[in-house]
C-alpha cells in the first residue's frame, strides 16, 4: 500500500499542472495546487480531485521576497512537502510590429521590449524555479518524512525547445535550458540527501490554451512534427511526471526526458 505524500504543484489552474495535480490525487496523495491568479479555475480542478487534504494557494513567482511564505503556507497545508513540480512558466506573447507573428524574435523588437520580454520570463521560469526549489529542498532536509517516504523528489517541466531553439520567444527557450541545467546541478547535491531532481522537455501539448491554434492552418504542420501525427495529451505529460517523482524513478535523478512524440531527437 503507497503511502499519501504531501505535493505542490506549480501553475496548477490548467493544461500540465491541472492534469498533474489530479494524476497525483488519483494516486492517493495530497496536493497543494499554485496558481498566480487564476483562482476560480484552481477552485474548479480543486472540486475534481478525489481523496481529502488539497488546497489552493496564490502567489507570484516572479516576487522573490513572497516566495518563502508560499512555501511555509503550503508545507503547513501538506504537513510536509514531499514533492515539487515546478510547473509554472511564462510565454512571453507581445506583437511583433508589422506581423502577425507573437514573441520577441531580436530583428523585430525594440531594446526596451527585448529587456523587459528576458526579465519577465527568467523572473518566473528560471529564478523562481530557482528560489521555489531552495525554500522546498530546505524544508525536505529540515523535517523528516513519514515512514515509508523518501526525502523528496523534484520535478521541473522544461521544453523541447531548449534544445531545438526558439526563434520568436528566444527567452522561453533559454530559460528552459537554464532549468534543465538547474535540475542537473541540484540533482548532484541532493542525491546525498535522499531528494531526486528530474526535469522533463515535453514538444508540443494539447490544452485549452492551444486549441485555437491546432484548430487552425498551423495544427497540421504542427501534427506532423511527430512520426505519430499527432500532439501530446497533458494527461500523458502528467503521468510521466508522476513517474519521475516516484521512488522506482530514483536511479534516474539528474535525467532530463525527452518527451515529445520523436518531433525532435537530439
């Protein structure tokens, strides 16, 4: 019988993080569920979820000085945390003049724009991953687990397109890579400690943010991106994340899983 761990999933109003956070309610956990604002639609995967012991919490990753609170209010939630997904991340999507493009591609963009477009992004996507994943790793190491539970496991969603370059959102891109490489460096000084760090670089995925677009002219091209012809179910993205935070995925710390249908090998 597993044992119910406490998990806080980032960015769990919808798509990936909504569907991990009923993946791991589904398998007898208790969830914290982030979401920066979207708190009617956190409310709404909240009522999905079987089992007891979830909640919603608020708060902007991009604020470093809020972040420790965020952790304290979600361990007190959960008892403890026994799991993290850093989950949330910003797109940066601003028009690029005289297109009908959406990003921040360097021939198309003012200096001011490029600034402000790295600086959103890395605030969130990167440096509060970064800030999240100390408060949480401290408080794995500060108080012990239930009998039965490891130390903690940490899971970052990251991108393909770390790998495979973003032309018009070139910050998103880098700030994946950066926490693929985040969760590599941790993974080295954690494993001593009990406590797994994985990421996982996902192609692209069907939510309700991309229905417009694969409903369109760009959801075929987008579709044949992949030998299977089609694009990943969040609920896919979900249970492989699942995966990665239990302790049969421990000899796998330090990995990052491509998981993108063979659109894009490396």
């Amino acid at each position: 019988m597993s044992v119910s761990r406490g998990v806080l999933v980032t960015g769990a109003s919808r798509g990936v993080g909504a569907a991990a956070a009923k993946a791991f309610a589904a398998a007898g956990d208790r969830v914290v569920l982030h979401c920066r604002g979207a708190v009617d639609e956190a409310n709404a995967v909240l009522a999905e979820l079987p089992g007891e012991g979830h909640s919603v919490i608020t708060g902007d990753l991009g604020d470093s000085t809020g972040i420790p609170s965020l952790v304290e209010e979600s361990a007190a939630a959960l008892g403890r945390i026994d799991v993290l997904v850093n989950n949330a991340a910003l797109y940066v999507e601003q028009p690029v003049a005289g297109s009908r493009r959406i990003g921040h591609p360097l021939a198309e963009t003012s200096y001011d724009e490029w600034v402000a477009a790295w600086r959103k992004t890395l605030a969130v996507n990167l440096e509060g991953a970064a800030h999240l994943t100390w408060c949480v790793a401290r408080q794995m190491l500060d108080v012990a687990p239930a009998d039965g539970v490891k130390r903690g496991a940490i899971v970052n969603v990251g991108s393909r397109g770390a790998y495979r370059g973003e032309p018009d959102v070139p910050a998103y891109g880098a700030s994946k890579a950066g926490l693929h490489a985040l969760g590599q460096s941790l993974a080295v000084s954690l494993a001593p400690h009990d406590i797994t760090v994985t990421s996982i670089a996902p192609g692209f995925i069907a939510t309700d943010m991309t229905a417009q677009l694969l409903a369109g002219p760009a959801g075929d091209p987008i579709r044949a991106q992949s030998p299977y012809g089609r694009v990943a179910r969040a609920e896919e993205v979900a249970d492989a994340i699942v995966w990665l935070a239990s302790p049969a995925a421990t000899w796998s710390t330090g990995a990052v899983l491509d998981f993108n249908g063979a659109s894009y090998l490396r």
